[in-house]
C-alpha cells in the first residue's frame, strides 16, 4: 500500500478532500500534527505551523518521515511551501509534489507576480507598485485616482503572503487610505494598487511536473463575498461551482494555454522548474474579456473540493507523476456532470470567528444524494464534535445536472446545525442564469 504524507498549516476541507480522495483509492493517508510528528486518518481542529517555528518543525517532521518513508509528500497550505518544505524534502529524496522556494515567489509576492505577467504576455489589471517608504506617494495617487473616477474602485494588496486577509476593495479614498495604513505603516509591507475588474470569478488548475503540465479542463467558479450578491467582506472562500462556463468565455485549450502555458514557459525560461498545482484566478467581463488576478502554487480551497469529485482517475497517481517528472505517462480522466461545494462558516468570519459549538446533522447530511462532507473548522470535544474555526464544514455535492447539485448541497447544509451557523444562498444561481438549465 502506497503512502502519502499531507501536511497543511491548519485543518481545511481542502486537506479533507484531498485525504478522503486518496483513502477512496486504497492508499494509507499520514496527517502532520502539531508538533511535527504524523498520524494515519483526519486530524480536526488542530494548527500545525507557524512561520516562527519552521525549523523545528521541519526538524520533528524530518524524523518522523524517515519512520513512515512515505510515497509522496503533499504540501498543501502556502505558508508551509513559502517556508520551504518541498525543497527540504526533495534532498532528502523524497517525491514532493509542490513548488520549490525558487518559485513560491510567484504566489508569495504580489509586486513580483504583477511584473511576470507582463513580462509573461499575460494580461492582468493595470496597477502601480508602492515600496514601504512610498505611503505618501501611494496616498497622493489614491486621492488622483478618486479625484477623477470617483464611482471607480481600487484594489490594495499587501505583497507578502496574507491568508485571504490581505485584499481591500476601496470604493472610497477613506477605505483606500485606511488599507495603506494598515499594509504599509502598521504591517510594513510593499503594496500593489490596482484598477477593480468587473465580472465573475473563475478558477483554473493545472498539474505541472517541471517540463509538461496538463490543465484541468473546466472553469471553476468562486464565490469570495462573504454574502450574496458578493457583498460583504472578502474571505478565502464561500463556494465553488465545478465546470461553472462563461457563455462569452467557454473553456478551450486555447485558453489553457494562454492562462497556464504563457506563465510555465516564462517560469522555465527563469531557470524555475514548476512542479505542483499551479491555480491562477481569472476575472470574466463583459464579452468573455480576461484578465488574470493572481496566481498560486496550490490546490484551491474549495477548488480542490469539487476537482477531487469531479476526478474519475486516481489522484495519487497524477500527483506523483508531476513529482517524479512523469506527467505525460499519466492517465486523466473526468466524471461527467458537475459539483458544487458550500462552506458552512462560523458567524464572525472572515474576522474572528465565534467557535466552540456543538454540531449536529453530520449523519444526516452526509447520507443526502451524491453528498460528502469535509471536515475544516471542527474539534472533538467530549463525545461531541465543536466548531473551532471560521469555515466549519465544506459540503460537497456531485450530480448530471447542476441544477440538482446544487439542491442537493443546500439541502445536507439545512441538516446540519450549529449555532451561529451561516452560508451563502444564491451559489451557482448567476451561473444558471447565465448559461440555462444544465
């Protein structure tokens, strides 16, 4: 039996999916805990890392792999691959399926990633760079911009790595001013200011084993608003919907190749070899125009939920083949119809999350058609299961027609209960709207 080490900073639906995808497969899954040692089956509820403890954390996970002498080491959070852990692994021999520190740049630094795509050919927002020392200058240039589009939001990113925390839509130069505050004098931290694009969301994956990668042949979209409508505050995620088409922008290879292709080829024209999951965001305007948010060296999360649904062929076997460099040996292949995933949240979140709840339902939700559960934010408490995190549950549902997974996820997520229990109720409707009855 094959075994594949996962190691992630926190417990996530993503970890969870990618666990249950593997077990379904027959291969014997370890989960690093806290302290570096490892243990078969889900760890809940846990933080395991932290960028103040990297070295010795990777000293106790060190040991502990060389027990186990896993198959496949599969890094899945970005703090724990900006930290370096592919590279620590891969000396040592062992098949890693994730970036190296040479390329974790590209997700790691804003300022870094914006000048690639253009170098790249790689079209994205227009945008302006501001060093740390550089906060007046970036508030003059906020108060020039809204001076004359005054209706036009900006976007601020802080530059390093953020945990879905380090976005601001301003609307206005109060909230722009207060972004740069917090970014560039409170965190010190460069920023890059750029135009807001109208449009949806979109998703995409590719599996990249340094030389050839394969891009995941459908569009997944993804809800980040915190309430419908996509009002409310940014978050990591509310939902994805799986094989979520543009009618002005239906998924080609072309596209794939424009999105993935242009970024692969310029990254191993740098010297970079790009192995793991490379996953760049897309907005879709008006006539199927688009522009690339941002790009990242790792499963989505909830990407991964509905991916892993959709994924007919093993994936062990796909992630082991970009770790070895054998990527075009690799036989891929999809389920028809699509998949939807609900993240049932805590109230407070994505600021902090009011946790400690007991949760009911499991049973009863897990059993509804075509439905699985991945655990996030949940701890065992004394013969019960508690919330203990901001996104609880990710419920995932799979059906021919998506109008009926979307249903059908709804559905377990009404069975469920917790309190302060809250998710989003208008996932995949734009998308029906959109392109009618599946």
């Amino acid at each position: 039996m094959t075994k594949v080490l996962l190691v992630e900073s926190r417990p996530s639906g993503r970890q969870s999916a990618i666990a249950h995808k593997l077990e379904s497969h027959g291969h014997e899954v370890f989960i690093a805990s806290r302290s570096g040692a490892v243990q078969t089956g889900m760890l809940v509820g846990e933080s395991i890392f932290s960028t103040k403890n990297a070295q010795a954390f990777f000293e106790k996970l060190v040991a502990a792999v060389e027990k186990i002498k896993p198959d496949l080491i599969v890094p899945s959070s970005e703090d724990i691959l900006d930290a370096g852990i592919a590279d620590v692994f891969r000396q040592r021999g062992y098949p890693v399926f994730g970036p190296s520190l040479e390329a974790m740049w590209l997700e790691a630094s804003k300022v870094d990633a914006k000048k690639a795509m253009n170098n790249a050919g790689v079209p994205t927002a227009d945008y302006r760079t501001f060093q740390t020392a550089g906060e007046y200058e970036a508030l003059r240039y906020v108060k020039d911009h809204f001076a004359v589009y005054p209706h036009k939001p900006l976007v601020i990113k802080r530059k390093g790595l953020a945990y879905a925390q380090g976005v601001r839509v301003c609307h206005t130069p109060q909230e722009a001013n207060g972004a740069l505050h917090r970014y560039m004098r409170a965190q010190g931290d460069s920023v890059v200011v750029e135009e807001y694009l109208d449009g949806d969301e979109r998703s995409m994956h590719a599996f990249c084993d340094g030389t050839n990668y394969y891009t995941v042949p459908f569009f997944m979209r993804d809800y980040k608003w915190s309430h419908e409508g996509d009002q409310g505050d940014l978050t990591g995620s509310m939902a994805t919907v799986a094989r979520a088409p543009h009618p002005g922008l239906p998924w080609t290879p072309v596209i794939g190749e424009k999105i993935i292709g242009r970024m692969f080829d310029y990254l191993k024209w740098r010297g970079i070899s790009p192995i793991g999951c490379l996953y760049p965001g897309l907005k879709v305007g008006e006539y199927g125009l688009w522009r690339v948010l941002e790009y990242n060296w790792r499963f989505g999360d909830s990407e991964c939920q509905v991916m892993c649904a959709l994924l007919r062929s093993d994936l062990f076997s796909l992630m082991y083949a970009c770790a070895v460099g054998r990527l075009s040996e690799a036989v891929i292949e999809w389920h028809p119809g699509h998949a939807v995933c609900i993240n049932l949240v805590s109230r407070g979140y994505p600021g902090t999350p009011q946790t400690g709840f007991p949760i009911s339902g499991l049973e009863e939700a897990s059993q509804v058609e075509g439905v699985t559960l991945h655990w996030a934010g949940m701890q065992q408490g004394l013969n019960k299961l508690l919330t203990a995190g901001g996104r609880v549950i990710s419920i995932v549902a799979w059906a021919l027609r998506l109008e009926d997974a979307i249903s059908n996820a709804y559905l377990a997520a009404e069975l469920v209960k917790y309190e302060g229990k809250r998710y989003r109720g208008d996932i995949g409707a734009d998308v029906l709207m959109l392109n009618g009855p599946t």
